[in-house]
C-alpha cells in the first residue's frame, strides 16, 4: 500500500474535491518533516526531488530511503522526479525506482514537446507501474534548472491541451495558468482559474482520467488554492517554501546556540519546522484523513 504511482492517488483526490501536496526535498532531513506530516494527518504524500538533489544524492540513493521510510508508512507515498528536461535522465530515474516522473519540454515546440513527452510515456508504461506527467505553456520563476522570464511565459490553451494529453497519452497533465516557481512579488498573483476549469471540463467532464497539476504552490492566498482544488487542481507542487524553512529553523537554531556544537540538535530544530509547515500545507488541501 504504501509505495504507490500519483496517478492512483491523484484520481481519487480529484474525485474527492481535495488535492495532495507535492512536496520537494534535499535531504534526508526534510523527507523525514515531511512524512511525518502526513502520517501524522493520515494523508496520501508525494515526495518529489528536483534533477540537482537527485543527481547530488544519487537516483539509487534517493530510492533506497525512499523505499525504506515508505515501506513501514501507513500511507501510501510516491517519489516524483520533478522537471527533468533530460529524457535519459528521466528513463535512468524510472529505472531506478520512481514512481512518477516529469518530463519537462514545456519551452520546446508544440511538437517535440509532444514526441519527448510520449517516448517518457511509452518507456515508463513498460517498464512498471510508473505514472508520468507533462506540461504545457510555462510557468515563470526558477525551479532547478529550468528558468523562464515572467515576460517568456505562456499560459496553456485548452483546446490544444485535449490534443496534447491524448497524443501523449500523459498520466498526469500541468497546465500552465499563472502561478509561478519561487516566491510571489505581488499579494495578488494572477492565476486563471477559468482556464484550469475549462481545462479540467475538457479533459475530466465526464469520468476523470487526467488529474491536473499546479506548479508554484509557495505563497499562493488560501482562497486561491481553494478555488484552484475546485476548479480541477489535485497536485500542488511546493518547493521554494521547504527550502526557506529549512535554511531559516537552521540559521535561528545555530544563532540561538552559537556555543553549542550538535547537528543532531540542528537537524531536529529543521525537521521539525518542515514538519509544521507541512501540516498546515495537508490542511489547506483538505487531504487530512485521506489515507
């Protein structure tokens, strides 16, 4: 039960009117935060790791604990490879374990962005019981290696967002919609909340059978991820907001206790403040108790 693809999760998020969080980590430490979140709130987790930490910690490594902590989790987790632009990377991390991947060729043509992201399919679809998911249009901001200008962004069309999942046969489907990787300039970013629903209309009307997924979870109002779950949105990605947790509880705790020469202690103090900001992350999603 407990190793699972997002697929199968996702579906029934969706179903639910709730959405799980996808949260990204670097180390050992925030992965712990951030399992114990949820099996604290009983929610169905997805761990996702950027290509940078995947690469430094090694794809087998990450696997490997994954595996071990989800083995004896009474929820079920995936391990997401989150914006690859590099498809042999992609099919080495399937390989090795994943769960999900994500074939990132969002900033390529409308058609090599569909050739690249249907060979991730075809290949994981053999190779197990591995979930994949795809984008289109851009989302702007930073997020591993992947950079785009505010001003290069493009949001996803609807009508060619039918054409692309069906021509992929994609899992999983990112729409671009206005959110944006890092952090919020503006109190009030601009999302289209009309676009992902008529999105998700097209795509799921009827039964659902392509949950959708919303990048730039970090510093979006609570009322914007609640009409986002209701207009379509299962999977909410957060990153920049882990980060900045576990540099901050370390940078307080080492300030507070200059004489004092304990990582454990350290990794404690940022362990738990991922694990806090995780909860309040499951609340918002309403995937509490889901488990």
């Amino acid at each position: 039960m407990s190793i699972v693809n997002a697929k199968e999760i996702l579906i029934q998020a969706a179903k639910g009117k709730y959405a799980i969080g996808a949260f990204n980590i670097t180390d050992l430490i925030q992965l712990e935060g951030v399992v114990d979140a949820a099996v604290e709130k009983k929610s169905p987790l997805i761990i996702q790791t950027s290509v940078k930490p995947s690469k430094f910690l090694g794809a087998n490594v990450m696997v490997a604990i994954y595996k071990t902590i989800a083995a004896s989790a009474p929820i079920p987790i995936c391990l997401h490879l989150d914006h690859c632009t590099e498809v042999d990377y992609c099919k080495k991390c399937a390989d090795t374990g994943y769960t999900n991947i994500m074939i990132d060729a969002s900033k390529q043509t409308f058609e090599e962005n569909i050739r690249q992201t249907k060979e991730i399919v075809d290949y994981c679809h053999k190779v197990g019981d591995i979930s994949v998911e795809g984008e289109l249009g851009t989302v702007s901001g930073v997020e591993d290696q992947v950079k785009v200008a505010e001003n290069e962004a493009a949001l996803a069309n609807p009508t060619q967002s039918v054409v692309f999942v069906e021509r992929t046969g994609l899992d999983l489907f990112a729409p671009a919609i206005g959110p944006a990787h890092g952090v919020y300039k503006t109190k009030n970013p601009k999302v289209d909340f009309d676009r992902l629903a008529r999105i998700n209309q097209l795509l799921n009307g009827k039964t659902i059978k392509t949950p959708l997924v919303v990048h730039g979870g970090t510093g979006l109002p609570e009322d914007y991820i609640q009409k986002l779950i209701a207009a379509g949105g299962a999977k909410f990605n957060v990153s920049t907001e882990l980060k900045r947790t576990l540099i901050d509880a370390k940078y307080e705790y080492i300030t507070a206790n200059r004489e004092e020469y304990d990582p454990g202690k350290v990794d404690v103090a940022a362990r738990d403040a991922i694990r806090k900001a995780v909860r309040h992350w499951i609340d918002m999603l309403g995937s509490a108790g889901k488990a």
